[in-house]
C-alpha cells in the first residue's frame, strides 16, 4: 500500500483529486503529518516543496526505482500501477506528463543505450543505475550499473540520497563478488547525517562487505561480534515488521556460524530463514538460501562429515533450479564452480568414480565459460587453480594426462596472479604446481630429461622466495626444499 504524507496545508486540493481516482481507496492511505515515519512503508511526501517519494530504506529489499511524480491523476495513477506490479499500457503511457518521461523512456529500454548528460539529476542517475543493476544480473555485464552508480553518488543531493545510493551500490558490488570495494562506498556514509532506517541499511549490508572483504580470516572473536551485530540487527527489523529483511540477516548469521564451525546451527538458521522466505513467495531468495545451506553443507562435509556431501549436491541441485546461466549467469557460474570442487571431493565407490569426475569437469567449464580471463581475470585464475588441485587429487581422472592438464591449468592461474600482482593466492598455487611436476615423473629414458624436470621444480620452488608465506603454509615450503634436496643427491 502507498501512504500519502501531507501538511494540512496541502491537503485541500488533493482530496478530491483522489476522491477523482477509482482505485485509490484500496491502494492509498492518506495521512496528514509533517513528515513521514519508518512505519509508513512507501511514501509519497506532499509539501510546501513539491511532491516527491520518501527514500525507501524501510520497505523493501533493494534494489527500487525512484519516480518523479508531478501532483496530477495521470501520474499518481501510474504509480499505483507500478506499486500493483500492473504495468500500464502503452496508450496510458503516452498520456503520462513531461515531469515523469524520464521515467517511462528507461523502463521502454532507453538504459541499455542512452547517453547520460552532464546536467542530470541524481534522482535520474539513481534511476539508471538500477535499471542497469537489473540488467547486469541479467546479463553479466555490470560496467554500466558500475558507471551509473559513482555518478549517482557524486551527484546525491543530501547525506540521505548519498546513504541510499551507496546502500544499493553496495549490494551490487557483493553480487560481483567485490566486498572491499563495497566495504570502501558504506565507508563513504557519513552515520551521523542520516535517520535510524537508514543506518540500519547499511549496517546490514556492511556485515556481508566486512564478512567477506578482509585478507585475513576474522579471528573467532571478531566472528562473535559481528554475529552479534547480525541478531541486533535481526531483532530491529522483527520488531518493525520486516521479515524479509530479518531473514536476509540470518543467511548472514549462517556464514559467520560456518566459520565458527558450528554447522549444525549455521543449517538450522538457513532453514529457519528459508522458512520465511517460502511463505513470503519470494522464489529468488528461497534459492539464495538453498546456496547457503550447500555452502554451509559443503564446508560441513570437508570438516569430515561425509554424510553431508550429497546433501550439499542436493542443495547446489536446488538452487540451479532457479538460477540458471540466462536468469543469473554470475550465480549459476559460482555454483558451478564450488559443485565442481564437490564433484572432486565427494567419496563415492570405484565404479562410480568416473561419473563423478566428468561431472567436476564439466561443471568446472561452465564455471570457466561464465568468469572468462578477459572480464573476471582473479576469478577465472580462482577456477583454474581449483581445477588443477581437483585433478591432482584425481590421478584416475576420466582425462587422458591429469597431471599434466593439472599443471597447465595451475600455471594459467598463477600467469593471471601474477599479470595482476595478487600474491596471496600464489603461495598455495606453487605448492600445488611442485606437487603437479612431481606427479609428472622423471622421464627415466633420459638423464637431461630428469635434470630437466628438477630444475624446473627448482625454479618453481626458487619464485616462492620473493613471496611473503603464510605461517600455515611455512613448513609445506621447508618440506619441499627437503624434498628437492633428496632429489639432487640421489642423483
């Protein structure tokens, strides 16, 4: 329902305005008030100063739409169409007024061409930016949402429009799998300026941002407090009727109990979450919670509950069903690649090892086919690495040469790492490529050949010492210089 907030002032000429309406009574509540409050969910503001919608932190999941709407029965009936999801027809658009055209050229599809003038407003950036946010869930290609977002945030009016956009802004930037730099905008909020709706907002996508975006594993401590900040935030939008928004943060809650090792809570939080979102027919986020429950499963699983592997297969399988390479094709490749990881690792009999292992492969292209090197270079060298440890893992592998495939597939993600000067995960690759060369043999036909391969094991163990090692991974390092050391004297 659209609450209408007005002066007392104002209100003389609009009652009969919408008295004029014939479905304003079911759709409208009018209230008189200076200003709108938390409570009244998507508000329309009728003042001294024109007429226009109350920033919408507390009435839905983003992303929105913001219109400008000019005081007449055309427009307000337009909006009531777009609250009922019942579109308006193209003769009705036609007959919508100036003061909205913005409006209705991007939703006939003028986002995915049109030019953005150097005079444009904030509101029609905002505008733009979440049309394109749309879109590139779409279509896996957010640059323009990107673009529309930074100029929208330079253009905000108000610390409040700023906070609305960098809130949105944010939960994109955590789609494509970028938490620091979603970390970086919410950093930009300035907490003070703002009313309490709206720093909860963004405290509930700052935990995601902050869960996900440090190079270092949060220490058990730091998990505690941010899963009590997620239940302080649970119990806020409880108490003000928000269950969707409350059962977003428990999917939250489930992540930080993963990584406490508490699995068993972590899956009955996602149930408890997936609960909610099933009565509230909200089918994408019913399927975001699946992938959490795998997630959690999966993790479960590789801690050392077997049992729990076709389970987190089930779950993958489930939210596949929703997301699919054309509806979310980031999504669909994410499950790809962490069920290929499954596929690799799950324990299965002899005569079924086979199936599996074709299975890791081809979930691992599809993977590869949606995060290509061009556009998502990090994660595609993610991928690879992921498969070049699968294929070690799987000397029976259904291909002709694993070792040798796992070996190239680690050097292309280590060229990637390394044309982009991300050294973290380079240390783990080159352990894993030591492991891959030595899987390759010796060539015993040729002593030049076996010379051949221990300097390039030397090498390879050589690049390690301009890295900073982790201290989990120094004593993996010493074990290899041993073990090239052995090598060399036994000739």
């Amino acid at each position: 329902m659209l609450t209408i907030v007005m002066t007392p002032g104002e209100a003389g000429p609009l009652v009969p305005l919408l008295d004029s309406l014939p479905r304003w009574r079911q759709a409208v509540r009018l209230r008189m008030a200076e200003r709108p409050d938390a409570e009244d969910g998507a508000t329309l503001v009728i003042d001294a100063e024109g007429v226009r919608p109350a920033l919408p932190f507390g009435d839905a999941v983003p992303p929105y739409v913001l219109p400008t709407l000019p005081l007449s029965a055309e427009s307000l009936d337009f909006y009531l169409a777009l609250s009922e999801a019942d579109a308006p027809t193209d003769e009705a658009r036609v007959q919508l007024p100036d003061d909205i055209a913005h409006l209705t050229a991007l939703v006939r599809g003028s986002m995915s061409h049109g030019r953005v003038s150097e005079g444009t407003s904030w509101r029609e950036l905002h505008d733009r930016a979440v049309l394109h946010h749309y879109a590139a869930i779409a279509l896996a290609d957010p640059d323009q949402a990107v673009s529309c977002y930074e100029r929208a945030i330079a253009a905000a009016p108000s610390p409040a429009a700023f906070a609305l956009t960098a809130w949105q802004y944010a939960t994109l930037l955590l789609d494509l799998d970028r938490p620091g730099a979603a970390a970086g905008v919410l950093l930009r909020v300035d907490d003070r300026a703002i009313g309490e709706a709206a720093r909860m907002a963004i405290r509930s996508v700052r935990l995601p941002a902050v869960l996900q975006g440090g190079t270092e594993p949060p220490s058990p401590a730091q998990l505690e407090a941010l899963r009590e900040d997620a239940l302080a935030l649970q119990r806020w939008y409880d108490e003000r009727g928000e269950p969707l928004r409350a059962a977003l943060l428990r999917l939250d809650e489930a992540q930080l109990l993963q990584q406490l090792g508490r699995f068993r809570e972590a899956v009955t939080t996602v149930d408890a979450a997936s609960r909610t979102l099933e009565e509230a027919g909200e089918a994408e986020l019913f399927a975001a919670a699946a992938l959490r429950r795998a997630e959690v499963q999966h993790a479960w699983a590789q801690a050392g509950a077997r049992d729990q592997f076709a389970k987190a297969m089930e779950s993958f399988q489930e939210a596949l069903t929703v997301f699919s390479k054309e509806s979310a094709p980031h999504v669909f490749g994410t499950i790809h690649h962490q069920l290929a990881v499954l596929y690799a690792e799950m324990p299965t009999d002899p005569q079924k090892r086979p199936i599996l292992l074709a299975l890791s492969g081809q979930s691992f292209e599809e993977a590869l086919g949606i995060f290509s090197a061009e556009r998502h270079p990090l994660h595609h060298a993610e991928i690879r690495a992921n498969y070049g440890n699968a294929l070690l893992r799987c000397p029976d592998s259904h291909l002709r040469d694993p070792a040798q495939r796992a070996v190239d597939e680690l050097r292309r993600a280590l060229d990637i790492y390394r044309a982009h000067d991300v050294e973290p995960p380079q240390v783990l690759v080159q352990l894993n490529l030591l492991e891959a060369l030595w899987q390759l043999g010796w060539n015993a036909e040729s002593e030049s050949g076996a010379r051949s391969r221990l300097e390039e094991l030397e090498a390879t163990w050589s690049s390690l010492e301009s890295l900073t090692v982790p201290d989990a991974l120094r004593d993996d390092v010493q074990r290899w210089r041993a073990k090239l050391d052995a090598a060399h004297a036994a000739g």
